[in-house]
C-alpha cells in the first residue's frame, strides 16, 4: 500500500499520461489516504528540461498558432496543457511517476529562442508561415529520451531530495501507429539502469492485457487497460523496492545542499571505475594579472553564462548542485604526461590507447589551427553526421559556410593568447592532403576534427568536441584530446600556468557511450564552486 508511516497523504508529481492517470485512479485501494497528486502530462521530457533553462511556449502561443475552437475538447485539453510546467517547481514530493508515452509519441517544433513544442497539422491556422518560422524537430530517439528523463530526475530531486521515481511502461499492442516506436518498451528499464531510486513497472505481455475504452484510437485501438493490468506494474515496481522506499517517504523534508562528497549514480557505475565519490571543489574564474585588461571581464561574462547550468556560484550563498555534473581532470594529474596516460590506460582497459595508435598509424596529427583558415572542412565535419553521441546536432553547426564567415582569401595565423588567464584556442586533427584547397588558399591538409578550449582563470573547457564522421572509427578524437592534454602540460610556465582543471561538459550530457569516453579520457564528476572577482 501506498502510505506513508504517519498516514497522511502522500504527494506523488506525475510527468506522464493516461497510464499514470489510471494506474493511481483505477487502485484507490492503495491508499491509505487520497493522495495529492500534481500531474503535467502530453510533454517530452526534454520540454521540462527547457523549462528549466527559461524556455517555453504559452498557452496565448499555441493558441495562435493552431485553431483550437476546432478541436475536439480532448485534444483542446491536451494541445494546450502541454504549455504547463508545474511539476519542476514542486517540492515535498513523495514520489515521482513517469511513463513512456509522450517521449514515445509527439513530433516536436521549434521556435526562434529554442523552446520545443508539438501541433496538430490538421489544425495550423497558417501552415506556410508556420514553417517558415519554425524548425521542425521530430521524434525523439530512445538515446535522447533516456538521457532527458535522467537530467529530469536530478532537476526534480534538487527540490526533492532522494525522492523515489516509478516508471510506467505505456503499452501500445492495439495502437498501431506507435509500431516503430517499439525500443521505447525498454525506456522505463534503461532509466534504471542509469539513476538510483528509480523502480520500472516492466512490460505486460499483450495476451495479458485488459482492454478498456476500445474504439478510442480508431477501430478496435485502444491506450487504455483495467486496474489489473496497471497494478501488476505497480505490483513489480513495489517487490523492486518502491515498497520499501515509500515507507521512508516524508513530505517534510525540505531541499538541502549536497554535502562535500556524495556516493556516485548508476550512471557511473557503468564507467570502468566503480564505487567512488564526488569531490567538491573550488575554482576561481579571475585572477589578478598585469594581462587582464577589459576583454577579460567580457570573457569571464560569457563564461558565467555558459556555464550557468554546470557551476555553483559563491556569491549565490550555500551550495546547490547544479543541473549537470562537471566532469573534469585536475591538471596535477597530468604534469606527468607520460604517467597520466599510463594510469588512464586502466579505464576501458586501454580501448582509448588502442584507438590513438591507430589514428598515428594513420598518420593523423594534432596542432593549434586557426579558425577562419579552415572554415570550409569545418563546415564539413559539423555537417557529416545528423546525430551523434551528444544526441541530435544543434542549429549552429548546421549553419552554411557563408554564415560561418565564409571560406578564406587568404592565409591566417594562428593567435597565441594575449592574456595568459582568459583565452580560446582551436586544436585540429589533420592528415596531409597535398593540393587540398580552403576558398582560394592552397594548404596540403585536411582538417577532421577540432577542439575548441577555452580558459577562464583555473578552469579550461572543451567548449566542442567534434570529428568528420568519416574519420571518427580512426581513433581522431583520443588522439587530439591526448594531445591537447600534452600541450597543457608542456605550457604550464605560460598559457596554462596557475591552471587546475580541464572540464568536458557534464556526466548527464549525451548518451552512455559518450560518458563512457569521457570517462576512458581521464574525466570525472565534480561538484564545482565557482568564485568570480
């Protein structure tokens, strides 16, 4: 039974559908007491996730975008709901309920500032200039959905601290129309799988479904099952420990800062390293110099905003974890770079060695380029792959060559850092490509990959990591990472001097195989406390 020790009613936020709607509404007799349930429902995950970062639709814009006096009151209801959000400023929750269906179902749009959403085509007031002004999205991946439902979960938690999560899986034996989307029956265990605290409800074999409301999807369809069918889910969730975390629940608890250290998620535990801790750390984004000059308060500027999502900041009072993770290596380790490769051959056991090796046998090498010479094999490599291990590519790498800047007329150096505390710098990955042409310049190489590295004060971050998806089965992108490391600590009475960590992005960033190669590259999760001056 869903109860709680003192017998009050449990909380229970719901981002999902008719499958939790119906599993709570079809079993009262779970509860001790009715409970309080706040449900946002016919969302993606990935739109809580905007709303998190300050984007999303209104109810006054999808209204006149699309005829809703035309609908009928059901999809009325749904189309416009998709605009609430509540669910990620609740706190006191007992329970969090997910289920597969909206990630599974909806083709997203885009508007101009980035905040997704989802029409009916039928209903498009003005379809030509709809398109004209939105970008169309699709589906989400399976790879996406799991990676959004993690970052979710953590979002959720820092309001609710260790609050359980229940994971339903949206059956769709008679709905035909989500037939290809049949991998989404593995979404609610592959969560699992990557966070703690989260218990899956498992797949109901179709000669086990109890049909309810036929006909309401089209002839002989339907979404919807009786009671029994949800609560042999709920039922599989409670004997995976559901049970026994809800008879800890309290409502009272109130959000609280992590501690200095706190035990790892699944998701690290996928990673060639087991049990370890987080550390908390503290860096300092300026640092008096005689070479600071005004573009370093604009540099330090943009990197606060950049890393908004990543870092604590001092000034913003006790500790709060942030949406990601950092991962990141302490440039202690690598003054000894021969020693940090031989202690990193450890992590995958020496996969990421193997790939660099065959990238020098391939003779690929590794230097500071300049941006603007390359821009035709940067244009390139961005466009050689629609989706990769970061999940689908972003706009700013689709832009055309002329928006980049154009393709050169002429040679460009490379430009050392004037302020040795606050610079960007480009690495490039390059085979020998005798005659091979930028615009007008001749340059005999061809760029395949980049890094683009950017220090502000003691941390320098990759802020992109890229290869041609041509060359990426080559090992390019462990080879220039393992060289951008060797140029660290070879500068370290220079460009990176008084530097202590490089960052890649967050440990929730991407899919699992991305984490994997963050993790086989020597990064590691930290919780990071950022001081500005």
């Amino acid at each position: 039974m869903f109860v709680k020790p003192d017998g009050s009613p449990l909380k229970i936020l719901v981002r999902g559908d008719c499958t939790c709607r119906r599993s709570l509404a079809l079993n009262p007799d779970l509860f001790a007491a009715k409970p309080t349930v706040v449900q946002n429902g016919k969302s993606p995950m990935v739109l809580f996730l905007d709303a998190l970062d300050g984007r999303t639709v209104s109810k006054e814009f999808l209204a006149s975008i699309s005829d809703v006096d035309a609908m009928q009151p059901t999809l009325q209801r749904y189309y416009i709901g998709q605009a609430d959000r509540e669910v990620v400023n609740e706190t006191g929750a007992d329970l969090l309920m997910l289920d597969s269906y909206a990630d599974m179902n909806f083709e997203l749009w885009e508007d101009e500032a980035g905040a997704k959403f989802w029409i009916h085509p039928a209903h498009l007031r003005d379809r030509d200039s709809f398109i004209k002004r939105h970008r169309k999205l699709g589906r989400r991946t399976l790879d996406q959905s799991v990676n959004e439902a993690v970052e979710l979960i953590v979002s959720i938690r820092r309001k609710n601290p260790g609050v359980p999560v229940l994971f339903l899986n949206q059956q769709t034996d008679y709905y035909p129309k989500l037939d290809n989307r049949l991998e989404y029956y593995d979404f609610g265990r592959l969560v699992a799988e990557r966070v703690d605290g989260v218990y899956w409800g498992g797949v109901e074999p179709k000669d086990a479904l109890e049909l309810a409301d036929i006909g309401s999807c089209g002839p002989g369809n339907t979404l919807h099952f009786q009671g029994s069918t949800y609560r042999r889910m709920l039922e599989r969730a409670f004997d995976s420990g559901l049970r026994a975390a809800l008879a800890g629940a309290s409502a009272s608890q109130a959000p609280s800062a992590p501690a200095a250290t706190a035990t790892v998620t699944a998701a690290d535990k996928a990673g060639p390293v087991g049990d370890v801790e987080i550390p908390h750390v503290t860096l300092s984004f300026s640092r008096n110099s005689r070479s600071c000059g005004e573009a370093c308060t604009v540099f330090v500027d943009q990197s606060e905003k950049g890393l908004a999502n990543y870092l604590h900041y001092a000034s913003s009072g006790d500790f709060v974890a942030r949406r990601f993770t950092p991962m990141l290596i302490p440039v202690d380790e690598v003054l000894d770079f021969a020693g940090w490769e031989a202690h990193i051959k450890t992590f995958g056991k020496g996969a990421r060695l193997r790939q660099k090796k065959k990238a020098i046998a391939q003779n690929y090498y590794v230097k500071p380029f300049a941006w603007r010479l390359f821009i035709p094999d940067i244009h390139a490599a961005n466009t050689s792959k629609e989706i990769r291990s970061g999940g689908a590519i972003r706009p700013t790498l689709t832009r055309s060559i002329e928006e980049m800047g154009g393709a050169p007329d002429r040679r460009y150096e490379v430009a050392l850092p004037k302020c040795q505390n606050h610079w960007a710098m480009t690495f490039g990955v390059f085979q020998a490509a005798p005659g091979h042409m930028q615009g007008s310049v001749q340059v005999d190489e061809r760029l395949v990959g980049y890094i683009s590295l950017r220090r502000t004060g003691e941390v320098a971050v990759y802020s992109q990591i890229l290869g041609h998806g041509d060359h990426l089965d080559h090992g390019i992108l462990t080879l220039l990472h393992h060289e951008v490391i060797r140029w660290l600590s070879e500068h370290r009475e220079s460009f990176t001097r008084g530097l202590k960590y490089v960052m890649y992005g967050g440990k929730e960033n991407g899919t699992s195989e991305l984490l994997r190669f963050k993790r086989q590259a020597g990064f590691r999760p930290h919780y990071v406390t950022a001081m500005t001056q």
